[in-house]
C-alpha cells in the first residue's frame, strides 16, 4: 500500500503531538511542574492514590481529603521521585506526609506530622553529595491570641529517615494587654562553609494603631552541620 506525502506528513504531526501530549502528561503533578533530572522514572500519580495510603497507612481515624495536596520529587538523590502531600485542615490545621517509594514499587508512609504547612520547597544543596538536598518546610500554627510560622529545614537520611537537621521561627505574634509582642526571625546559608545565620528582631506594638513601643531587640546566632543536625556554634570560632 503506496501513502502520498500528505498523508506521511500527517502521520508524522500525529506521532509528535501524541510524544509532547505524554510529556506534558509527565511533567506535572497535581498542577505542579516537576524540578526533577531526566533520569529520575516519573509517574503520574492521582489523589485517589495517595487518599487510599494515608487511610491505610495514617494515624488519623479521618482526615478532610478536599483540601490534599501532594507533589513528587525526588529527596534522596534515587532514581524514584518520593511523595509529600499535605492537608490543609484551617487556619493553624492540618497534616503533612512523606511517602517513600519501595523495591516493590509500593508506597510507604515514613513521616506524618500534625502541620499546617504553607509551603515546602528544595532550600540548599550541599556540595557533598552524601547529603541530600534539605527542604524547607514552614508551617503555622497557634490559637487564641498567638500565631507562629516555623520553618524547618529537613533532608532524607542515609538510613531512609525523613529528618529535621533545624527548626527556627520565622514570625512569632501574641496579643496581651492591648499589646502585641511580636518576634521576626530569618536564616540564610553562608556557601563559603556551608554554616547557617539566624536572626531574631522582638519588638512590641500596639494592638490599637500597630505603632512601637519601646526600643527593638535582636539576637544573632550561627549554626553548623555536624552529624546529621544544625548545632550552635560560638560566634567567634
């Protein structure tokens, strides 16, 4: 059967249509664009699946799925992207999950934690590259008169554990008296030793106008990464 050059051309804008359709298909998940090497196996998960892990592997008796949201990516520098998923429960609620691909090819819950988490994101990549990349997970929380953000800085161990290598507060409010004590914090990375710098300003305000009361207040402190975790160190070494 003889096909005319029309007819090859066409066959041709179908098959490449059809490869960039599949990497499209590839390329998200749950709305988000995957930041993953060629070479890590993609999949394309979907939330009846992660729904039936965290039934079957959760602590919860019940859990308020409309509001989950999950990614892959990969945490620990394998050929398989891991699953973080979170549960937006309210303001200060929620649930945070990690799920670790297994030889079998089964998903397994390895952390959960009772956060409401605003955000996760690859933070710092080490130039060892034993370490894993750590993520930055801030999450909130709090109650009546008070609300913290907390950012926690964690990475897959060696041993397949879903560590937290720091924690440190990013904004702190409580409201007292008709005043609000508030703490600002912030961290950043010095890439000549791979040392962390932490910084906390407290200040009180007026819950009334929001103005200053009083003088500001900041602490500086330096940590470094020593067997597994962040540890203080003295400002002079």
């Amino acid at each position: 059967m003889k096909i005319n050059r029309g007819m090859k051309i066409t066959l041709l804008i179908i098959v490449i249509c059809t490869a960039l359709a599949s990497i499209s298909i590839l390329s998200f998940i749950n709305g988000k664009s995957l930041k993953n090497e060629d070479e890590v196996l993609q999949t394309v998960l979907t939330k009846d699946e992660v729904v039936a892990w965290i039934q079957a592997q959760g602590k919860e008796d019940e859990y308020y799925f409309e509001e989950l949201l999950f990614e892959e990516n990969n945490i620990d520098r394998d050929l398989d992207l891991e699953v973080l998923a979170k549960i937006d429960g309210g303001v200060h609620l929620g649930h945070f999950f990690v799920f670790d691909v297994q030889l079998d090819g089964s998903y397994k819950l390895i952390y959960e934690q009772p956060w409401h988490v605003e955000l996760w994101d690859i933070e710092f990549l080490f130039d060892n590259d034993d370490i894993s990349p750590l993520y930055n997970i801030v999450t909130r929380a709090g109650g009546s008169g008070i609300d913290v953000r907390e950012v926690h800085l964690m990475y897959m161990s060696h041993n397949g554990e879903w560590t937290e290598a720091w924690k440190g507060m990013l904004k702190e409010r409580t409201a007292f008296e008709n005043k609000n004590f508030i703490k600002m914090g912030s961290y950043q990375f010095n890439d000549d030793n791979d040392d962390l710098f932490y910084w906390q300003t407290d200040m009180v305000t007026a819950i009334e106008d929001n103005k200053q009361i009083g003088e500001l207040t900041t602490l500086f402190k330096r940590f470094e990464f020593r067997e597994g975790q962040f540890v203080e160190k003295d400002v002079l070494d």
